[in-house]
C-alpha cells in the first residue's frame, strides 16, 4: 500500500502548480508514496485556521504569522528536531530576508520556507516608454504619478494594514512597541493621512483588490502604469503569463528615511503532527525546499522561490525579466510582523479600520484608538 499524503495550498500558479511540480517528481522517485492537493483562496490563506486544516491535511503551505499559534499549540512539526541539522543551516543561510527566521518562533521552525515575497514596486515597461516617462524614484514623485491617475495598489484590509506597518517602520517606529499601544498618535496619524492622500489619486477600484489583481489589472488594461507596493508576483514578469508583461523593481524613497520597507509575506511548507507518513513527509519537504529544485522544478513549475540560491540564479533571472535580482534588496530589509499566538485577532479586523480611513477620512484619533483597543485584545488571547 502507497503512503499517502495530502496537502492544502493557496489559488494561484505561484502556490498551486509549483507543489504539484514537485510532488509529481517525487512521486516518480518515490513509486510506494502518493500526494495530492487541494488549495484554498488567497484570503482563506491568510486568515483560515490552520489548527483545523492540520486535522485534515498531512502538508501545510501557510502564512508566516502563524508560527506563534503553531508553537503554543504544537499542531505542527518542530522541523528542527526533525531534519539534519546541515539542511536546516543551508536553509537559515541561504533565506531571503527573514523569510526562513519568520517561521521561527523561540525556537520552535513550523515550516520551511519554499516561497518568498514581500511588497515590490511593479509597472508596465511598454506604457513608460511610449509616454517617455521616468520611474518615480521618491513618494513626492510617486504622488505626481498618481495625480496623473497612473497609479493603484492592492487595497483590500490586510494590505492596506501591511502598507500602514511599511510606512511606519520606514518612519522609524515599529508597531507594537509597547504593550498598550500599536503605534504613537504621532506616528499612526501620519501614516494614515499619507496612504489617504494617496489613494485620493487612484481608481477606487483598487480598494477592492487584492495583489493579483492590481497586477491582472495592470496587465490587461491600458491606464495603470505603476504599482507602488504590493505583495511581488514573479509570475507576471514571465513571458507569455499574460497579456502585457509586467516589471518589477525596487520601492521609492520617502523622505530622508530611504526606500521603503515593505512587511514580509511568503509561505511556508509545514507538516501537520497528524501525519502518518512522517518519513515521506520530511523527505518531501526536503526535496522541495532544497536549492537545487527550488531553481527548477519549483521556479519552472509557477513558484517564487524562498531559497536565496534560486533568486541569485542567472536563468531564474533570464525568464523573469530579472524579477528576483532588481527586487531582493527589498526582501532583504523587509519587515517581520508580529507571530504571537494572538496576533490574528488583530489582523483580522485592523485592517478594515485603515482602509475605512483611507477611503472615507475621519479623526485618526479615534481611528488608532480602535486599532489599540484589537491590540490589547489580541495579547489576551495568546
């Protein structure tokens, strides 16, 4: 009888294809081991209980910010106790950014990291040239776009409140510094006018969207030009992916802070303590996350490698317009979110208050103050 397993992942080429790419080789390496996936919406991926996925499936593609959750709760494998301690070097060694430490909470490693993204800056080559049009390089000039009306970014909730946690970082205050307040009056009201004045500019559509489809818009229509910040899809800078080819670079600079520094996303490939093939399990995770298949079968495959390796590699490169190699000094500063066992009580509903404010205005007193009054909640709940 075949060891079976049986995986979740999210919606998308990027998430869906690339395991099932791998999962194909390794079955054919493996004769006496099947598996086979389901996936799930992008906003069930990032808000969807994995204590209850990891009752039903033996591998989890999952969202970082569930490794505080997954250490109080043990629903997943501690793959530090699990893998040879030379894999798991390579794979600290060779992370993008944080993406390998972001699944590392005191010291309990839920997931290894096959994927990696954060908020990139994107625009469509074709309609620069053709208005001889430079990039913005500063958020001044970014706002001169968006006057124009050339501008939208992915501002559903979850995004805008990634951007609000970009902005203030980039700013110099970290959210969640103290245990009372998400960030400073100061601080939080800035940020809000700041992603307020800009959406001002841009289609109301966007309020609506998600990443994919800032960039499905961007690569059908003739009026966006330019992205500013949204979750990185390489997939889009791959020839024939779409109508019209998308590139992808690094973010502009405010003020005298620097480029920005977008919050981490990325996924993680977990494996649930319920599995019963233990030994094929691991070695899958393995094989996936490893930098050899991580540069081909994975990246041929629709995936957005998590090993540094791949992003470093010459024909990941050559087919991706050079998606990995302009975008990695982004990576490589990103953000880390909170991962404490409560934390997505706070995600779950701060961020409709952003994106009510930035849509709607409003006092940002009260604005923050709501967001505070989740974040209290939320370490209550750990």
């Amino acid at each position: 009888m075949k060891k079976q397993l049986r995986g979740i992942t999210w919606n998308h080429s990027r998430g869906y294809v690339s395991v099932v790419a791998t999962s194909q080789r390794f079955m054919e390496l493996h004769p006496d081991v099947e598996i086979t996936w389901d996936k799930r919406s992008l906003q069930h991926f990032a808000d969807y209980p994995i204590q209850v996925l990891a009752e039903k499936y033996d591998l989890l593609i999952i969202d970082h910010p569930w490794a505080g959750f997954a250490a109080d709760k043990q629903i997943l494998v501690p793959l530090e106790q699990k893998l040879p301690r030379e894999f798991m070097e390579n794979q600290s060694a060779n992370s993008v950014g944080l993406s390998h430490q972001s699944y590392n909470f005191s010291g309990f490693q839920s997931a290894l990291a096959v994927d990696a993204a954060t908020p990139i800056a994107t625009y469509r080559p074709d309609l620069f040239v053709q208005e001889g049009l430079n990039l913005p390089e500063t958020w001044d000039e970014l706002l001169i776009l968006a006057k124009q009306k050339r501008v939208a970014f992915a501002g559903i909730p979850i995004d805008t409140l990634m951007q609000f946690y970009m902005l203030c970082v980039t700013q110099g205050e970290e959210p969640f510094s103290s245990t009372d307040k998400c960030i400073s009056l100061e601080m939080g009201t800035r940020v809000l006018e700041q992603l307020r004045e800009l959406t001002s500019y841009c289609t109301k559509e966007m309020l609506d969207w998600n990443p994919i489809q800032v960039y499905e818009a961007m690569a059908e229509r003739e009026d966006i030009y330019y992205c500013p910040f949204a979750y990185g899809y390489s997939n889009y800078s791959r020839r024939g992916y779409a109508k019209n080819l998308l590139y992808s670079t690094d973010m502009v600079a405010i003020g005298e802070h620097g480029k920005l520094k977008s919050t981490l996303g990325g996924t993680g490939l977990a494996i649930s303590v319920h599995c019963e093939a233990m030994d094929a399990a691991l070695e899958y995770a393995m094989f996936t996350a490893g930098p050899t298949i991580q540069k081909t079968l994975y990246f041929e495959g629709g995936g957005q490698p998590g090993h540094r390796v791949a992003w470093l590699d010459e024909e990941v490169n050559r087919q991706t317009s050079d998606y990995y190699r302009n975008t990695l000094p982004a990576l490589d500063r990103a953000y880390m979110r909170p991962r404490y066992s409560g934390y997505f009580h706070f995600q779950d509903h701060a961020g409709d208050i952003v994106r009510d404010y930035i849509r709607y205005g409003g006092n940002p007193a009260e604005a923050l103050e709501k967001m505070d009054v989740l974040y209290r909640e939320s370490l209550k709940e750990e």
